[in-house]
C-alpha cells in the first residue's frame, strides 16, 4: 500500500476527529454527561488517524478502514444531532428523562443511553459504557452495511483489517480509562472495583467480542431474510445491558449494587475551561 493512500486515510479520519473534539468541547461547556463518551471517541479515533499515517499495523486497505470510521462517526453524530434538536435551545433540564418521553427521530439504543445518564447516581464509567454498547452494537452493524451496499467490495475481504482494528483499539483503551478517570472522575478506579464483572465492555476482550457481534449482525442485516429480526435485536440490546448492569439477575449482587449505589457519590468533574482537547493529538 502506497504511502499516498495510508496518507488519504488518515485525513479522512482526522476529519472525524475535528468533529469529535468540537462535540467534546461543546459538551463540557454544557455539563452534558455526554462529554465523557464523546472524549473516548475522540482517543480512540485519535490513535486510528495515528496508526494510519504511520501505517503501523500494515492494514491492507486503509481506505476501506478510513471510509469505515467516517461511515460509523456519521450515525453518532446523526443521533447526537437528534437529541439536541430534541432538547432545543438553552440549558438543559437537569430532571430524569424516560426513553419513551423522546422522540424515534432517535435511534432507541440512544434513547436509552440518554435516558439512563439522567437517572440520579449516574456514574462516568456507566455512561461511557453505555455509550460503547449502542455504537458497537447498533451504530458499527449499520455502518458496516452500509458500506457493504455502497461497493467497497465484500465485507469478508477486509476481515483482516477489521481485526487489526481491534487490536488497536485493544491497545489503546487501557490508556484512555485512566485519561477519563483524570479528566472526569478522578475515582474512576474505585468505581471499577463497585463494578466488578459489570464493565467488561470497557476492556480488550469485552471490545473484540462486541465488535465480533457486530460483524455477525451486519451479516444478518444483509440478508433479506434475517434482517427483520437483526434491526430488532440490535435496537433492543443496549436497553437489556443497561437493565442487566444496573439490576442484575443475582438478587444478592443487585441488592449490593442497590445499597452502594445509595452511598457511593457519583464524583463527576468537569475539566477547567480552556482545557485542551487536542493535546493528545501531537503524535498524529
């Protein structure tokens, strides 16, 4: 692969990163608790536009992993775009919202991570990992179709890439945990231990077997007699590991949770204004 084209991928990536860090900015100005998965993206996507200017990872087709990150940015920001159109204007209301109340101008796995951030004792750690389980879940199949049905070739051709992918992202995520506990929850750690066995997701196993079950779904997606059944169960995922992390089967842990949760602050904070975003960008 020329050096032309691991070159062109990177700037269509920092493309999505720009957007990334607009939203980051915007949201910490606002208090918005979406701040903290949108500064996770912003990382994460960070590392992918530097391992692919370097083309650290040999990945075979870097457009094919470029267009990928646009086609997935593109249905975040799309849902983003419509909460805040749902919210409108001005500062937000700091009560409890319920999916039901928000409009299906929202994809549903967005209504429910939402909806779960305004619940009192909501913590930073759930709401990136809810965050994660309705862009890998739902957004990251439907990208993939997307792409699939836009002529990029097959979808098994660039398995390879897509797997090098997680490895990065594998790599990356251990530092980004500690980034987001500095920057916004400064017991993050903590939180990890009343959390136990609940933020898996938030790992390099956890990630490879989302990301596993997206590529199984986006399959399904793609054939016309699965497909039904495949948006349907995608929708409704993000919802059930939102219930099953916050009310879990084992009524011991749940009434555990339960009593923790009564205790336990949620001891966010906010970056002071001017903090950069971008500082983790001077390797790119």
């Amino acid at each position: 692969m020329t050096q032309d084209a691991t070159a062109v991928a990177a700037e269509k990536v920092l493309v999505v990163v720009g957007g990334l860090t607009a939203r980051v900015m915007r949201y910490e100005a606002a208090r918005d608790p979406r701040a903290a998965f949108a500064y996770t993206y912003f990382r994460l996507t960070s590392d992918l536009a530097a391992s692919l200017r370097t083309n650290a990872l040999a990945f075979r087709t870097p457009e094919w992993v470029a267009d990928l990150s646009v086609s997935l940015a593109a249905a975040y920001f799309t849902a983003m775009d419509a909460i805040d159109s749902w919210l409108g204007p001005g500062p937000r209301s700091p009560g409890e919202v319920r999916s039901a109340d928000m409009p299906e101008s929202i994809p549903r796995p967005w209504r429910d991570v939402y909806a779960a951030s305004t619940v009192r004792h909501s913590y930073v750690l759930e709401e990136v990992l809810f965050s994660m389980m309705a862009h890998m879940s739902y957004d990251l199949p439907l990208a993939l179709r997307a792409l699939a049905r836009a002529g990029h070739g097959e979808l098994r051709n660039h398995i390879a890439d897509f797997h090098r992918m997680n490895d990065l992202l594998a790599v990356s995520v251990d530092v980004v945990q500690d980034e987001i506990s500095a920057r916004y929850c400064r017991r993050l750690h903590a939180l990890d231990r009343l959390f136990t066995r609940d933020d898996e997701l938030f790992t390099s196993y956890g990630i490879r077997v989302a990301r596993g079950m997206a590529w199984f779904n986006c399959d399904r997606l793609l054939d016309p007699q699965a497909t039904a059944e495949a948006k349907g169960s995608i929708s409704r995922s993000t919802a059930a590991f939102i219930a099953e992390f916050r009310s879990p089967d084992d009524w011991r842990r749940r009434q555990a949770l339960r009593v923790l949760r009564a205790v336990v602050p949620s001891r966010r904070q906010w970056p002071p204004p001017g903090t950069p975003v971008e500082a983790s960008l001077r390797s790119v």
